[in-house]
C-alpha cells in the first residue's frame, strides 16, 4: 500500500487567501476554487465576480487536476493550430488552473475566473506559492 499526502482545509483555505490578496492587489474580481486530488470541490469563494464565474473557476481546477498539469498549456496548444485539443472532455483552455503540490505530490488544484486569462493565471500562481 502507498501513502500519499491530502490537501486539508486549512491549506486550502491559505492558497485561497494569497489568491484572493493578488486579486485585491489589481482591483480584480475573481472566483477561488480550490479541489482535491480527486477534482472534488473542496473550498470556493466569490464576493463580488460574476456568477459565471463560478462553474468556470471550478471547471479549471478540475481539469488541473486531472490532467496533471496548468490549464494554460492547453491554451498554448490550442493557440498554436493544435484544436484538437478542444475535443478532450474535461479540457479547459485558459489560463487560471493550476496544480498544487506538496513535496512532490499533487494534492488538488486552485481554479480562478472572473478577470482576464491571463490575470486569473497570475491570481492562480500566487495562490500556488502559497502552499507549504
């Protein structure tokens, strides 16, 4: 049997207070959705983003996740003449999902929506430094 390291909510919570900051910074509105290892939701939150916003916070924090790795690599496939990309269930094309790690191990995902692609990967990359 393998052992393997779970995000708690409390780190969850933290990642999602350093995004949130970032946001506050530039005067962005966005949606924090933080997930676990399994793409289940664990935390989320949301002031004054639109509604929209939610499902696609989380829809980035998902394919994170599963996929193993930043939701803006797939932009940058798509962007290059690659759309095939966009047939993969689950996919997310945009910036602003990005893996947690914790001693090498991926323990969840941080989705942000609500401001431009490329500011919800810069709230994303601050909530990610934030992890222990």
């Amino acid at each position: 049997m393998e052992q393997k390291y779970k995000i708690d909510l409390k780190t969850a919570k933290a990642v999602a207070a350093a995004a949130q900051q970032e946001a506050d910074r530039h005067g962005w509105n966005v949606v924090v959705a933080i997930v676990d290892d399994g793409a289940h939701l664990m935390y989320l939150q949301r002031e004054k983003a639109q509604l929209g916003s939610i499902e696609v916070a989380v829809k980035k924090a998902k394919a994170a996740v599963l996929f193993l790795r930043a939701t803006s690599i797939f932009a940058d496939r798509v962007n290059q003449g690659e759309p095939g990309y966009l047939e993969m269930p689950g996919i997310m094309p945009l910036e602003g999902g990005e893996v947690l790690e914790y001693k090498g191990e991926i323990v969840g995902a941080i989705g942000i929506s609500g401001a431009k692609a490329n500011e919800d990967g810069i709230v994303a990359r601050a909530g990610v430094a934030a992890m222990p």
